[in-house]
C-alpha cells in the first residue's frame, strides 16, 4: 500500500514535470517566431570571446569592431541599436545559424572562403586582416623563415593553425590549445615563443589592459584574411542593403573611427578599408 | 560528396584515427596497471592505503576529464615544466600528458569496477587462503583478482569504450587525434552535419567490435557458481 502511494506521487511529479518542459518549449518558440517575423528585433550573430572584434563584457555589453560595424549597419537596415538582439556564433555554428534563420546576419570574423560562399552570401568585405604573430616585447621574430625552429601556439583547428602546419613552418613545433587566452598565458610564461591568427584578433588581446606593453605584432602577412558578413543564401535584398551600409560607413569616415578605438593600442597597422565585393587573395 | 576526406594529410583521416586508437592502447594499460593498484590499496590492511585509495578515486573520478586533461597541459607542462622526456617535440610531449590525463582519470573507474569484482569473491575463499598461510598480496593476486577480473571485463569494457570516446578530449591540448581533424574540416569546409557522421561512424567502427568480443569473453570466461 505504501509503495503504492509512493508510486502514485512519483508519478505525479514526473507528469507535472512533463507538463511543465513542454510550456518552456512551447513559449521559446514562440518568442522565436515573433522575433523575426514581426520585424522590431534583429538578431546578429557575433563572436563572444575575441577582445577587439567580438567581445561580452562581464557587465553584460558587446564590445569590439565586428560589433561596432554590426551596429551601424543595423542602423542603416532601420534597427536601433537596443533593437538589436546579439547572438554568439561560434566557428562551427555559423552557416548553420545562417541557413536555419537563428540570426539575420553574422559579423563574427568572418572570412570569405569559396568553401562557405557555396553554404552562405557575403557582403563586404569590411577588413582584411593577415595571418601574424603575437610575440613578447623583446622577440627577435622578424620573417617567416625565423619560425622553424620555434614554438608556436594557436588554437585547435582553425585556420592560422592549418596554416602553420601545411605552409608556413611545417617544421616548427605547434601546441594547439583551446582558446586564445590559454595560448597567451603560454607566451607569457615563455612556454612557446609566438601566438599566431588574424592580427585583428591578435591587436586586440595585445590592447587589453592586462597585456598592455608586454607584447607586440611581429608584422609579417602571412595570409589574407576578408572579413565579410555572411547572409542566408540568396537573401540578396538583405546583402544590397548591408553593402551599402559598409559604403556609407567608409565614406563618413565611422569605419576609420572604429578601427582606431578598438585596436589602438598595439602596433597594428590596419588595411585601408576594402571595397565591396574585392577580395584579395 | 566525400572528396573533401582526402585533401588533408597532417593528420589525414586513417592517421587521426590512428592516434585515437594509440591514445585508447596506451591509456587503456597504463588505467589498468593503474586503477588495480587503486583496488588493491582500497581492500588493503592497511588504513593509510585505504584511507588513499577512496581519496584519490572520489576526488579523481568527479573532476571533468576536460579540466584534467587541460591541467596536464596548463598547469603540469606551463608551470611546473614537466615535459615527459619530450622538451622540443610538442607531438610527443602532448600526446603523452594527454595519455596521463587519461590514465589518471580512467583508472578511478577501471578501481571501482574491479573492487566491485572482488566483493564477487566469496569471503571464504580469503579466510581459507589466509588460513593456509599466504600473504595478502598472495591472497590477491593467487585467489582474489584472478576470480575478480573474469566477473568485471563486462564493466571494463564499457570503460575501455568509454575510454575511447574520452580520447577526443585530447584535441584541446592539440593532440592531433580525430576531434582534433573534425574541427579542422569543420572550420574548412562548411558540412557540419556531414563531417560529424564520418566522425561519429569512425568511432563506432572502432567501439562497435571491441565492445562485441568483451562481451562474448565476458560469457565465456564468467566465474560458474
């Protein structure tokens, strides 16, 4: 009789249990569906982790130029900028957020590769960043033939790192990690010799207020990197107005505004900005 | 649809699977060498022993095999130096903190499911053995663990399958064994799903089999009682 009751109850719980995911469920996708059909948000896919580009604050704001590019041109689309709902994309995820309709655009490092033009449409580009070093104050890390016999971190299975092993140095030794920051507390340790990616990416760890003066950009260009935004696939109303945004934000000079405020402070000499649809390779 | 699989070549498919199947080799002996000595000390005389055994598998088996194995790297390798013979060839260096990461973490369990063996091993059996004079480690490794391991393969195999699959946490100290080339074709080539099936099928390959031949042994050699 006991074990019974306790049955009943169990039972209970766990229908109540049921009941109750299935309203979550229900409820996010209906915020979902709202959000982008009734055209007051827009939903823009960035990076969380990359100070300079795309950045979370601890204080909950998104700081960097993949940001500061993202909300102009939402401006130019007629969003404000607390219309905005960002959304983090990481690497893996980004055609998928594209062509399932999660977000609208992504600025989030996003390189133009024929590859990804066959799953997603670009618009820009709006800067091209080049492979590069991060390397202590006092390196001598002048060229590329330097890195041989060096130790070099990246992280695991991106591009720079590919790179590395197939073109530049095969020979140097690579610890590939899982994030930039564990990368740099490495270089700060002397564990490895060199941090390697995208110079944009490097600039702005290079400019945070903790390793402000220890390290500096070696300046080699060892790749072409053109950052575009990436649209769903045949979304070409959307890609029109994004191009002309980068225009106009060229033009008024915003673009050279925020190159300087977020990679400042760190030896990096920027590209003068792209024109649309010219991609260098 | 699959031509992609054959552009890469450090590491190329077959050779990141291989890596995957060294990592699983030499944890898997190291976490058995390893976690018996745990056992041992866990049903051990003596309190110290015993007292280190629970420790250790309490406080190991309940750490994210991330953590562990990033700490190998971090904090094993960048702090204290530690380079496993190995300064100036990251290869090796990686792969063998990531098989002590493994080791480490497996044994906890490879302890736990020969411990559970050895309660199989009816007490008599000890007393009679101790009764006729033999030293603990005789009582265990002549009487307790032979009977011992032949109840546990079926739990160790579903370890060692385990063990397999925890491989992939090798890629984020760059280890350059499947996970590690998955994120690589997934950061080239834009077919998600795709590569994730190639992935997923590779490691059934690989566990589907082992996991069959434990489980016929585990029958055939099963203590009759």
């Amino acid at each position: 009789m006991k074990l019974r009751k306790v049955s009943a109850a169990a039972a209970t719980a766990l229908v109540l249990a049921l009941t109750a995911t299935a309203c979550g469920g229900d409820d996010g996708g209906d915020s979902n569906g709202s959000g982008s059909g009734g055209g007051d948000k827009i939903k823009i896919g960035i990076k969380y982790d990359q100070p300079g580009l795309g950045l979370k604050e601890p204080d909950g704001s998104f700081s960097g130029f993949d940001v500061d590019v993202a909300t102009y041109v939402a401006k130019e689309l007629g969003y404000e900028p607390n219309q905005i709902e960002w959304v983090e994309t990481k690497s893996a995820d980004r055609e998928n957020a594209l062509s399932r309709g999660d977000v609208k655009m992504i600025a989030a490092t996003y390189s133009i590769t024929d590859e990804r033009k066959q799953k997603v449409d670009f618009a820009g580009p709006y800067l091209l960043a080049h492979q590069d070093l991060l390397v202590k104050k006092d390196s001598d890390i002048t060229k590329a033939t330097d890195l041989n016999d060096k130790k070099l971190c990246s992280v695991t299975g991106s591009t720079s790192a590919q790179n590395v092993k197939n073109d530049f140095a095969p020979k140097a030794q690579l610890s590939e990690r899982g994030g930039y920051s564990e990368c740099l507390s490495a270089l700060q340790s002397g564990a490895v010799d060199a941090l390697t990616t995208d110079d944009s990416i490097l600039a702005g760890y290079a400019a945070q207020d903790q390793y402000k003066g220890q390290f500096k950009l070696a300046g080699l260009k060892l790749s072409n990197e053109n950052y575009g935004i990436g649209v769903k696939k045949g979304d070409s109303a959307t890609l029109d107005k994004i191009n002309k945004a980068l225009e106009k934000m060229v033009s008024d000079g915003s673009w050279d505004k925020a190159v300087k405020e977020n990679f400042g402070p760190a030896n990096y000499k920027n590209e003068p900005a792209p024109k649309i649809g010219q991609i260098v390779q | 649809m699959f031509d992609f699989l054959s552009d890469y070549d450090d590491p190329s498919l077959l050779g990141a699977f291989w890596v995957t199947v060294q990592l699983t080799v030499f944890s898997a002996i190291g976490s058995l060498i390893w976690g018996t000595l745990l056992a041992a000390m866990r049903v051990s005389p003596v309190p110290l022993m015993r007292g280190f055994g629970t420790a250790y598998v309490n406080i190991v088996r309940n750490i994210p095999l991330t953590v562990i194995i990033v700490f190998t790297s971090l904090g094993l390798a960048d702090i204290f130096g530690v380079t496993m013979g190995a300064p100036d060839d990251f290869k090796l260096k990686y792969f063998r903190l990531a098989v002590l990461g493994l080791v480490a973490y497996t044994a906890a369990f490879v302890c736990e499911a020969i411990r559970s063996g050895i309660n199989t091993v009816p007490v008599g059996q000890a007393e009679a053995a101790r009764a006729i004079g033999l030293s603990f480690s005789q009582v265990l490794r002549l009487v307790v663990l032979p009977q011992a391991f032949r109840s546990v393969i079926g739990p160790l195999a579903n370890v060692l399958i385990a063990l397999t699959k925890n491989t992939t946490v090798a890629a984020t100290i760059g280890v350059a064994e499947a996970a590690l080339l998955m994120k690589e074709m997934i950061e080239n080539e834009a077919q998600t799903l795709l590569i994730g099936a190639v992935f997923a099928f590779g490691f059934v390959v690989l566990t589907l089999p082992t996991g069959l031949f434990l489980g016929w042994l585990s029958k055939r050699l099963a203590v009759k009682r």
